[in-house]
C-alpha cells in the first residue's frame, strides 16, 4: 500500500519541520494514538469471508427542484434494524459519474469499506446516502429534499452532531461547499466534513469558507478530514494542499492526508472513507448507537429451525445452569436483556436470574457448555448479533469469533441444549430477537 509521505510544496521543496509540526498539531492527542489518518492494512476493502454485510439499496423519490423522479444510493448497515436511531454520512459523487459509485469497489467502496470496520468494532454502524449530483441545485437538492426525505423515511438522528458529509472530486468541492461554505450554513448542518480530491472551483476561498481565523469551524466543527493524492493528474493537489495549510497556518483543528504517488482515483477515495468513518465515530457522530448488532432491550430469542425459545433449564438461576431451548410460556426464564457495551459487543442478561449468558470457560471447542454465570464482563460473556436474514441473528461470543450459539444435534425437541459450535449456517444457529 502506498504511504504517507512528507508535504511539498507545488514546486517541489520540502517543507520539513514547520509544516510537518503544523500539521501534527491540528490532530488530537488521543487520536494521534491510534495512528489516524493514514493508509488502511490490506484487505480492508475486500469482502471478507464470514462479515455481515449491509445493503445498498435504490431510491426513487420526486424532487420538486428537479421537477421530476430521482434516484439516490442508500446503504443500510450489517443487522440493520429499523426501531433503532442511526446517524448519516450524506455523499457526493464527481462529475460525470452516479450515486452508486460512492459505493462501486473501484470508486470509493463505502458499504465494504463500513462493513469491515463495523465486524472489526472500529466503528458503530452507520446510514450512508448518495445523492445524484447531476443536472440539479446541489444545495437546494440536498438541504430541501434529500435530507428531509431520508429523515421521514428512515429512523436517524436528525441533527448536526450525528450527521455527515463527504465527497470526492467535483463531489469534494460541493462538500467543501455544502459543509462548510459561508452561504450554506454548512457547519449548523453537518459537524463531521470528508472532501477527498477535492475541485478546487466549486466552492468558496480558503478564506471565504473560514472567516475570522476559522472562528466558527473552531466552535461547530467535530471532524474536518481533507485528503488527496500528491500524484492528481487533475492538478487538485496544490489548492488542497493549500486549505491544509490554511487551517495549519489559522489553528483549526483538522486532518490530513496526503496520499503518496496517489492519483485522482479510488486509490485515494477508499482510504479517505476507511479514515473518515473511524474518525466521525471517535468525534461522536455515532453517539448513543449500539455497535453489538442489535438494540438494546428485553427479548425472546427464538431458534429459527424449531420456533422454540432460548431458556434456562428448570428455571434455575445458579451459575452453571443449562441453556436449552423450550416452547415459549412467557416465563421470565425465557427473557434476555441485552446491552451494549462498545466495541461491537453486548451483554446478554437473564431476566429472571440476574446473570449473564456464559460460554464454560471461555472455551473455544465445538459442544462447549453455554450456562448462566454471575456477570463480569469477561469475553466469554460478551456478543455480537450478525443479520443472517431478515429477522434472525448469529449469535457470537467474544471468546470464539468464528463460532456461535447452536441447539445441539439440529434438535426440534424441548429441553436440546444450547451449545457452542462453528458457524455453518444452519437453522439450529439463528435467533429470532422479538418483543417477550
């Protein structure tokens, strides 16, 4: 993959203490850490075998600035549920191209670039929503139609501390615009900007987009992430390179990348997408969203090959009791609370017991036990739900990510234990979560 490499100037000199130290000092300490912005490990924008994936899905709406029917991109992410609050990133395409890139592998690779950091627990999931940016009032389309639309249709956070904006080439200049642009009131609107390669003449002057010593991005802004290939063939470096330094040159926190020998391609647009979504979400944009897979709250889980439910044997409540599955009576020993706890992962809490849904030991071995135990947080009582179909989940301990919860012997029977198995994708391994 290729690395960063230290800024130039257009002609070519190095620029090596100050502008490098600038530039560090626009990246928070905690987030310097973890070694972001830079270029992703390999793979991360494969489908990888084994990660749930969301959907990418077709919208036809009226636009009544267009005066017609359009169609937008919306990805939905892996365990998609729509009694859950979810926050948006609003995307932008470039010139001559359509919504779909925004999600194409060879163009930016949005859903599987989501769908890997969501199964690693980089990031809590996450709406994504492409706009058709031809032919149409960017502003007007976006502000008075697209963003009203998506929040009466879908259940979002509708607000500028959970809402997004990115976009690549005449894209990155419009996200310029429309996230930061005096006129547009950008920054009351999305507190987490992304332009990537971005056209340097369809927004306003560094100037013009950050008045006053950029006094107003300083006090709205969570996330502004700039990036671009040091190698444009569209010439877009220098004047993205310049914002940089203007930011750099003003105090306004930002970030950088400058993507070595990068073109003006996907090369460059996937890796600013890998680096914005984890960036948005350690700035907040997903605050209050579940990353385990599932909503918090009290359910059943019901076994998809027998209709039966998840119980504890006899109704017990030691550390130690069985987990088999039993015909629903809407027994306490039948309810589950689940909670997330970050990372990707959740508790499993009976509500009749008090204690947490426990793989023996940790262990990792096919047939092992899964029981109650008292709740402490061990990896071996922690889980994530992955979508399998529509309604029903796997269920997979932290402790053993290649396995998951199965009724033994592809039982229908009351009273099969529930065990630890690997994954085959069978019936007797997912769960139906419904209201008890």
């Amino acid at each position: 993959m290729k690395q960063q490499t230290p800024i130039k100037e257009s002609g070519g000199k190095m620029r090596r203490a100050a502008l490098v130290l600038a530039g560090l000092l626009t990246i928070p300490t905690c987030v310097m850490a973890q070694n972001l912005p830079t270029m992703p490990p390999a793979g991360y924008d494969q489908v990888q075998s084994g990660v749930p994936q969301g959907t990418v899905s077709s919208v036809t709406y009226y636009s009544p600035v267009g005066g017609s029917n359009r169609t937008m991109e919306v990805y939905t992410p892996p365990n998609y549920n729509p009694s859950q609050k979810y926050s948006v990133i609003y995307a932008i395409h470039g010139i001559g191209a359509w919504p779909d890139t925004i999600f194409a592998s060879w163009c930016c690779g949005a859903s599987t670039v989501e769908d890997n950091l969501v199964a690693a627990g980089k990031i809590k999931p996450i709406i994504i929503v492409a706009m058709d940016n031809n032919n149409i009032d960017t502003h007007a389309e976006l502000f008075n139609v697209i963003i009203p639309y998506i929040e009466s249709h879908y259940n979002v956070n509708a607000d500028a501390d959970h809402r997004g904006i990115y976009g690549y080439s005449l894209g990155g200049g419009a996200t310029f615009n429309e996230g930061i642009g005096w006129a547009s009131g950008g920054l009351d609107t999305f507190h987490y900007v992304s332009p990537t390669s971005a056209a340097p003449f369809n927004h306003p002057s560094d100037a013009d987009m950050f008045p006053n010593g950029g006094a107003v991005a300083k006090q709205k802004a969570k996330c502004l992430f700039f990036s671009c290939g040091d190698a444009d063939w569209d010439g877009f470096y220098p004047p993205n390179l310049a914002t940089h330094n203007y930011c750099a040159a003003n105090g306004i926190p930002h970030y950088w990348l400058s993507v070595a020998g990068g073109g003006h391609d996907g090369g460059v647009w996937r890796p600013a997408m890998w680096n914005f979504l984890q960036l948005a979400d350690q700035a907040g944009i997903s605050s209050g969203t579940p990353s385990s897979g599932l909503a918090n709250g009290t359910y059943k889980f019901i076994a998809r090959h027998s209709g039966k439910a998840m119980d504890a044997y006899g109704a017990q409540t030691a550390n130690g009791t069985q987990i088999i599955q039993w015909s629903y009576n809407g027994g306490a020993n039948q309810k589950w609370t689940v909670t997330d706890t970050g990372g990707g992962n959740c508790k499993i809490i009976g509500v009749q017991s008090g204690k947490s849904l426990d793989v023996n030991n940790g262990a990792t071995a096919n047939g092992t036990k899964v029981q109650l135990w008292d709740s402490w947080g061990g990896p071996m009582q922690l889980f994530q739900f992955a979508a399998t179909d529509s309604g029903y989940y796997r269920i997979t301990p932290n402790c053993a990510t290649g396995s998951c919860l199965d009724v033994s012997d592809v039982s229908t029977a009351d009273g099969a234990t529930v065990h630890l198995w690997q994954w085959l994708n069978a019936g007797n391994q997912q769960w139906s979560p419904q209201a008890p």
